[in-house]
C-alpha cells in the first residue's frame, strides 16, 4: 500500500467545514438551553472562569479555562454556572443579551465566564461509520495531554487566536476547530484500540488486514469488487473476512462499498464539472440510468436534481 490517507479521504468527502456562533462573555449565574439544531457537531471552549454542560442524559460536566467540549450529532445541551439552575432558551438570551461584532454579552455580577462557541457541519444526509462511533461529548482537558503535544498545540493557538480581533481570525479560528475535530476523532480511535472496542472505524484503519480492504475501497471505488477479491487483499478466507469488517467497522463490506460510492458521488456532484456517465463510472455504475436509480432510492432525489440544488448544506 502506499500512502493514500484514507481519513483525510473520508473527511474530504464528508465535506466537513466549521464556522463560529460567538465569543460569550458572561456575568454572574447563568443557564443557557442550547436547542437541538440538524447534525451539527458543537464546540464550547471555555477561555476564562469555570462553567457546567449538562447533556440530554442529565450528567453535567464541569468546564474549566482551557477545556474544549465537542457535542456531536447536534444534540441539545445546557451551559450554566451550576448545576441546579433552570435554564433559559438560547434565543432569549440572545435577545436579553448584547450581541454585537459576534460577541455575546450576557449576565450580570462579578463572576466572569467566557465561551468561545463554533460548530462543523457537513452534507447531513451522509451516514458514515466514521460518525456514527461518535461519543455523545468529547472533553479535550489541557492535563490530560501530557502524551499528545499536537492537541495542546492547536488548544494554544486557539486560545491566543480567540484573544486577537485582526484581520483573518475568524477564518484562522474556524480552521483550527476542523483540525481539533479530526485530532479527536483520531484520539478516540487510539483510546478504542487500546481498549480492543471494535465498531470504530478509525480503528479498523490501525487493523493490519482490514485497512488493507479499506485503502482498496478507497482508491479504486469504480472496480467491480467482490468480497471474495477484498478478502484476498486483506489475506484473510471469505467468511473471517465478511465478520471480522463487520465487527470492526460497523457494517459489512459490501453494504460500506455501496455507501461508500454513494457519498463520493454526492461530492463530485456538486464540486466538479464531469459529466453524469463519468461520475456514475468513477463510482462503480456500470451505466448512468443504474446510478441514478441507486442516487435515488438512497437519498430521495436524483443526481441531476441534487446537482441542480447546487447545496450539500
């Protein structure tokens, strides 16, 4: 194999880009219900004092300055000064509140809370293993890395970037937070590995006979692939094969390769000029019309509707 990043791949694909809500600067006690909102994948770093995020399942975790939260999945969730107090709706804060120049004023006292708030967001539609193995909430703890210099890397530049108001800092801070997602994603699939949880796909790409399959898939998603042709690249017999990318990735080969080809072309839709025939061949279709009837039956609108839209988000 050679160096073809099969995440890199998946992510490019997903089309996963971050923008900001606001830089909260909050005063006294507070409780903010933050509303579910689609898929999207929420960022609450937390640049001075102490607050608690409190999850649908009601467990709060207390955030201290430094902490990154990551929320998948766009669940909704509870910012406060502790936990016990009863929140209030986001739009009404906003609208009690001062925002002005994407900074949030809020609250009164001498205790002080500051929150820099972001989000990803990608083609919603999309189901990929890779966020479906997702956590309900990632805490990235600037102690806790003693053993991952990169990820405290990125923290500090956050946190000196989120202090600036220049020129290029919204565009620097987003970019930042879409490393820090994938530095995430990446920890957890080491955590996984460690602990031999399967059904992470990061963590089939650190299986030895699996990711050989994967890269496979990945860098030749147009060949006519059997699991029979997978399984011998994997070097492995048919059925072990069959359960084993079952187990470690979530679903099984076939039914990956399928989504897979689906997701590609979703991208290439809208991020290329090529011709309907080029796309379905790219992705495997022996003919237009078999791709389009595919497209359709797995999203609900045809190829050239969707590229017609011109949206993904």
């Amino acid at each position: 194999m050679d160096n073809f990043d099969v995440l890199s791949d998946v992510f490019s694909n997903l089309r996963i880009r971050s923008s900001l809500y606001f830089l909260a600067k909050l005063r006294g006690d507070f409780s903010i219900e933050v509303p579910p909102e689609r898929r999207r994948i929420r960022f609450h770093f937390v640049r001075e004092g102490r607050c608690w995020l409190r999850m649908p399942d009601g467990e709060a975790r207390e955030l201290s300055d430094g902490d990154l939260a990551i929320v998948p999945n766009g669940a909704g969730q509870v910012l406060s000064s502790a936990p016990a107090i009863d929140p209030v709706p986001l739009a009404e804060v906003v609208a009690d509140g001062a925002l002005e120049q994407g900074v949030l004023t809020y609250g009164q006292g001498s205790r002080r809370t500051r929150l820099l708030c972001g989000f990803c967001h990608f083609d919603e539609v999309i189901e990929h293993p890779v966020l479906a193995s997702l956590p309900e909430i990632m805490i990235l703890r600037p102690e806790d890395l003693g053993r991952e210099p990169w990820i405290s890397a990125v923290l500090r530049l956050l946190a000196m970037e989120a202090e600036l108001d220049g020129q290029g800092t919204t565009g620097i801070l987003t970019r930042l937070l879409e490393v820090l997602f994938i530095q995430t994603v990446r920890r957890i699939a080491a955590a996984a590995e460690r602990e031999n949880n399967p059904g992470n796909f990061v963590m089939a790409l650190s299986d030895r006979q699996i990711s050989k399959a994967l890269h496979a898939i990945h860098q030749q998603p147009h060949r006519s692939w059997k699991i029979q042709g997978l399984a011998e690249i994997a070097g492995m017999s048919r059925a072990r094969f069959a359960q084993r990318f079952s187990d470690v990735v979530g679903i099984p080969p076939i039914g990956y390769l399928t989504r897979w080809r689906l997701i590609k072309a979703r991208n290439l839709l809208v991020s290329s000029n090529l011709d309907m025939a080029e796309i379905a061949s790219r992705c495997g279709y022996a003919s237009t019309p078999s791709f389009s009837r595919r497209f359709k039956e797995t999203y609900g609108v045809g190829p050239g509707a969707f590229r017609r839209a011109g949206i993904m988000m």
